[in-house]
C-alpha cells in the first residue's frame, strides 16, 4: 500500500484532497442530471441548455483564475475554487427553478474548470523532477474519489427518490469543503512572476487554437457519459437504474489502472497526436454503438467498449513506442543519431 502513495508532505496532502473532492464530484457526475430531471422536476431539454451554457461560462473562468493564481499564490486560489464548489453544490440543494438551477450549476462548471488552472502551479512547486508524472498519479487518484461517488450515486439511482438524490448532493457539497480545508494546510506557494509580453498571446497561436477547438469537440465525451447516458438508460431502456453507476465506475477504474501507465507512452508531441487521434476513432465507434444497439445489447455494449477499448488503446499505443525505438535505433536507418 505505501508503494501507491506519493511522498508523505505536499504531495501527499495534495493527493487526498483531490480524493476528497473527487468523491464529490464524482456524485455530481453520475446523478447530477437525474437529481435535476427526477428531484428539481426540471425537463430534460432545459438540464441541456442550462448544462451547455454552464460551460460555456466556466470555459472563460480558467485563464483568468490561472493568472490570478500566479499573481496571488496557488494555495489560496485553489482553495477558494474548491469552496466555490461546496457554494455551488449546496446551492443546488435548494434550487427549484430554471434560473436557480443555471445559476449554481455555472457556479459549479466554474469551480470544477477553474480548480485545475489553480492547481497547476502547486503540481509544479510539489511534483519534483516529474512533475507530469504526478499530474497523471493525481488524475489517477481523482478517478479513484469518481468511482467511489459513482457507487454512492449508483445507490440513489436504484432508490429514485428526491431525498436520496438530495442527500446525495449535499454529501458532494461536504466533500468540496474538506477538499478545500485539506488544501490550506498545504506550504505557501509563492505568486510566481509572468513573462514579460502579451498576456493574451495564445490567442495568436493558430495551432494551439486548432488544437483546443479539437480538444472542446472530444470532450463531449463527458457528457455523452454523464448526462446522456444516464437519461436513456433510466428512461429509454430497460436496465436496471444502478446500470447508470456501473458505468461510470467502470470508466473510472479503467482510467485509474492505465492512466500512469499511458502517461509513459505519450513523450513526444508526435505521439500526443498519435493518442488524440486514436482517441477520437474510439469516440466516434462507441456513439455509433450506443445509438444502433438497444436493451441490454446497449447496456452489454457499453461495459464492453468501456471496460476492453482503454486497455486495447493503452497497449497499441506501447506497440508503437516499442516500434518506433527499434526503428531509431536501428543502424540503417536515416533518422539514427548516429548516421
């Protein structure tokens, strides 16, 4: 067990309140939704457009929490977006309107977008030599905190009853305060100085603009798993509710089990595109599968694709590392450091 913990200090302070907050956030993720349709009584296409304009709102949070973060030290930032959330989680517990609903669930989109941009700079200060390597271990245990609230939800799910959907996100409200109690008691981080410049150059940078569309595009992924699925399975299908659990448990465990282990495959920007591309073919093959199965064809289908897709993705992407170091290494060829 000591063997799956990071050094004790920072780093392991870091990684339980991730865990923490993760538990929370991992509720949210698997139930939130169905609290919104079957609790708050909200019609499915108004949890749409609220959830999308959410994001839409978060989506212009995170650059300017990162420099706030830079300016005034990540520590406190960070803390302040994780008890943002616990606000925006708690808020929710006595939303009964649209508008109520919007408003705390843009409060939580920019908490849980922007609680990364503030991180970063403590995962710098904190992750040593490998600081990449910590990030992937944090995303592992983050996973961790999401299947164990999954589960919890999965029980709320099966119940389907607004009191049980209600405990539910106040336990995640609870979670994000501990997460941002646990991070006060982290070093001070000192504000770190920007480069002199432009601070809005990234906007001049086509390629990265390409890329972060292409990005936005793929995460639709998160909520084809969490909003979409949830509602058909519950109102389309006849699996049992706790399928909806299940699920995302199944995500989350396959995630924490070859995150590291496909954080080592990616070391070049070449191979970043090579994992993104292959990425977007699984994408688009599990939406096919998902919109043409139906019954227990659709619930077997996505344990499937979940539970066997990551681990074959993970081990194709080591074949082409392993490859591509023979191929360099070999004599004749031209791109050997030594011809």
């Amino acid at each position: 067990m000591p063997a799956l913990l990071p050094d004790g200090g920072p780093r392991r302070l870091m990684a339980l309140s991730v865990l923490v907050n993760m538990l929370g956030w991992g509720i949210y993720l698997t139930a939130g939704v169905l609290y919104f349709t079957r609790a708050v009584r909200l019609p499915a296409a108004q949890v749409g457009v609220g959830l999308s304009i959410a994001g839409a709102v978060a989506l212009a949070a995170g650059v300017p929490v990162g420099h706030l973060a830079d300016r005034r030290g990540a520590r406190g930032v960070y803390s302040g977006t994780l008890a943002l959330g616990a606000v925006a989680m708690a808020g929710l517990c006595l939303a009964r309107s649209f508008w109520s609903f919007l408003l705390f669930a843009s409060l939580a989109a920019v908490a849980q977008t922007s609680g990364p941009a503030a991180r970063g700079p403590l995962i710098q200060r904190y992750g040593g030599d490998r600081p990449a390597a910590f990030r992937a271990y944090l995303r592992a245990v983050a996973n961790v905190g999401i299947s164990v609230g999954a589960l919890l939800a999965g029980w709320a799910a099966q119940t389907d009853t607004p009191s049980a959907y209600l405990l539910l996100i106040a336990g995640s409200a609870a979670t994000w305060a501990a997460g941002a109690t646990l991070v006060l008691f982290l070093p001070t981080a000192p504000p770190v100085r920007s480069a002199p410049g432009p601070r809005w150059t990234a906007l001049r940078d086509r390629p990265y603009l390409l890329l972060t569309v292409l990005d936005g595009v793929m995460a639709m992924q998160y909520r084809v798993l969490t909003a979409a699925v949830p509602l058909w399975l519950v109102d389309r299908t006849p699996a049992p509710r706790w399928s909806v659990s299940g699920v995302m448990l199944v995500n989350t465990v396959v995630v924490v089990l070859f995150q590291v282990r496909m954080s080592r495959t990616v070391d070049t920007a070449r191979a970043g595109g090579i994992a993104f591309r292959r990425a977007g073919y699984a994408f688009l093959a599990a939406c096919v599968l998902l919109s043409v199965l139906p019954g227990w064809w659709l619930v077997g289908a996505l344990f499937a694709v979940t539970g066997l897709l990551t681990p074959a993705a993970v081990r194709w992407a080591e074949r082409e590392r392993e490859r591509a170091t023979t191929d360099l290494a070999n004599p004749a060829n031209p791109a050997n450091p030594a011809n």
